[in-house]
C-alpha cells in the first residue's frame, strides 16, 4: 500500500437515519443504519476520487466496528492508525429527516456522548510514520469536546507541522456532541490558529466569526491560506490565496444530505493534491477547484447514506461535462 498523501483524523460511526420522514424522535418506528462520520466521509470519498488515504480514530472492539473497519478495508482506506477500545461503545448517531431530507441529529440513545470509543482515541498511540509522507492532515472539532481526544488532536496538529503538513480544519459544529458548550468556542478558535485551510456552513460561520465573508475571516488568521464557507445548494464563498468570490452550486433532486459537506471536503483536497500552489496564485484554478468541490458535494445528496453516494473520479468528471 502506498504512503497516504491525506491524513484524516477524529470520527467513524453509524447514522441511524429515520425512515419516516418529517416525523419528530418519538414518532419514528424504523431507522436504516448508514456509516458515516465527517473525516470517515472525507477518507473514503478522496480514495473514490484516487487519493491514497489513511483514517485515523478510535473504535470500539464491537461488531459495529468491525464492520466499520472492515468497510474502510474494502474501500481501499490505510487503516493503520486506528485504535481499538475494548470496552467503550462504537458510536450510533440517531438522525430524523424532514419531507425534503433534511436532517437533524436526535442524540444518541441510552448511552452518554463522552462514553463512546471515539472520545478515547489516545495521543500517545498515534502512528507517527503516517505524518512523515502525507501532505494534508484533515480534522473536525468534534473530538475537542473530550479531554482524551483533545489532547490527540494537538498532538496530530504538533506532527503535522514539524512535517510540514497542511492543516484542514472543517468546523463541523454539533452541539449535540457537547458536554459543555461554553468550553467549545474558544477551543475551536484555538485549533483555527493552526489551520492552512478552513471550510464552515453559513450557520456556523455566523455563529464563529459573526460573518460570512472569507476575506473578513481570513483577517482573523494570519496564517490561513483558504477558507471556505459552504452555502448548500446555494455553492460556496470562498477566499484562496488573493482569489475570492462565489461559486454557485448544482441544481440536483435531493435524496439526503448525510455527508454532503464531506464530499464537498473530498473534493476541494483532491483538486489541492492536483493543482498545489496554483489553487491558490491561478484565479481560475481556484473558481475550478470550488466547482468540482460543489459537483462532488451535489452528487452525494442523489443517493441514500454519506460513503455509499460518493462518487467516483469518473462520475463526476462525466456528470461535469454535461
């Protein structure tokens, strides 16, 4: 297996998603489980695109996790930087839908959001030779939330500037996660610090930053090269380099959104390893790296569940021409 050019780090986990739509919690009978999880997404969605990738994370030693590696294996996923708990629980996301697919997270049954095998993914046991080839190291905020995987986040983002890698941050704001939310902003700004890149909604772009302009963010962080602030459907507002502007988004029929933003990730760091430096100094590189992002992100939203609706480098390079 070849060295992995993208590091992707914090969360596997299955989404329950509802089957009925539009119905609250309690009124929802059946639940189709999906694997997800936002740097899962992003591993598997960038093999589909011919990215070498390792995920890295914490599983609980549980048939869920079983099958969660196991689908990562088959995908083609470099799996050697994840743990196994014995004893905590993989996590289960439960996910209600509204009548247009929607989504909105409803917890996580009877076990505590801090019991879960992901907050335990430890900084000592990081496998410090992935750090040594890769290009990229993607992370979200959700692992910040307890003190075990917090520390090994800092440590990944430590190996990956004393590697020289680039540091993508997706916010990937999920109260629901949470045992304190007063403990969350300042974390997150904190870990924005280091960041090359940084991708948010709209909604969490106002809630962090009280804009929505990248160029306003990006004067927040010196050190920032791009940041990029998803819209949905709308496209993406986007400041890389000196080039910013908007690009609009795809009209698609919508089958569910699970994992929409992830791929919209897939795709922007596929078109990176591509393009380097360019994506940032050739304007029309940058309005072209952000479309191809929106066609991944679009394409995913046709189909049920985040990994199994990701296109491939094909279809989406077909669908484009279009």
């Amino acid at each position: 297996m070849s060295n992995p050019t993208v590091l992707c780090m914090g969360e596997i986990l299955f989404d329950c998603l509802a089957d009925q739509l539009g119905k609250e919690l309690n009124e929802v009978t059946s639940w189709t489980a999906y694997p997800g999880g936002a740097p899962a997404n992003v591993a598997c969605g960038l093999i589909k695109l011919g990215v070498p990738t390792a995920f890295i994370g914490s599983i609980g030693e549980d048939k869920p996790g079983n099958d969660l590696v196991h689908l990562l294996e088959q995908i083609g996923v470099n799996i050697t930087g994840i743990q196994r708990h014995p004893t905590a629980k993989t996590r289960q996301v439960y996910v209600t839908r509204s009548q247009d697919g929607e989504r909105q997270f409803a917890g996580f049954g009877n076990i505590k959001t801090d019991e879960f095998a992901d907050t335990q993914l430890n900084a000592e046991q990081l496998e410090k030779f992935l750090f040594i080839h890769a290009d990229y190291l993607v992370i979200g905020t959700l692992e910040l939330a307890y003190s075990k995987s917090k520390k090994a986040i800092f440590k990944a983002i430590q190996l990956a500037k004393k590697n020289q890698l680039d540091i993508f941050v997706d916010i990937n704001w999920r109260p629901v996660f949470w045992l304190d939310l007063e403990k969350a902003k300042p974390l997150i700004l904190q870990v924005l610090k280091e960041a090359d890149f940084i991708k948010c909604s709209q909604e969490e772009a106002n809630w962090l930053f009280a804009t929505e302009n990248p160029q306003k963010i990006a004067q927040k962080f010196p050190k920032v090269k791009g940041i990029l602030v998803t819209l949905g459907e709308k496209g993406c507002y986007y400041y890389l380099g000196k080039n910013y502007g908007i690009v609009e988004g795809f009209s698609v029929k919508v089958v569910d959104t699970t994992g929409a933003g992830d791929s919209f990730v897939a795709g922007f760091i596929y078109q990176c390893c591509q393009y380097q430096e360019k994506i940032l100094t050739d304007p029309e590189i940058a309005k072209q790296a952000i479309l191809y992002s929106n066609a991944v992100g679009a394409l995913t939203t046709t189909k049920p569940g985040a990994i199994a609706a990701q296109p491939s480098k094909e279809e989406v390079e077909i669908w484009l021409e279009k």
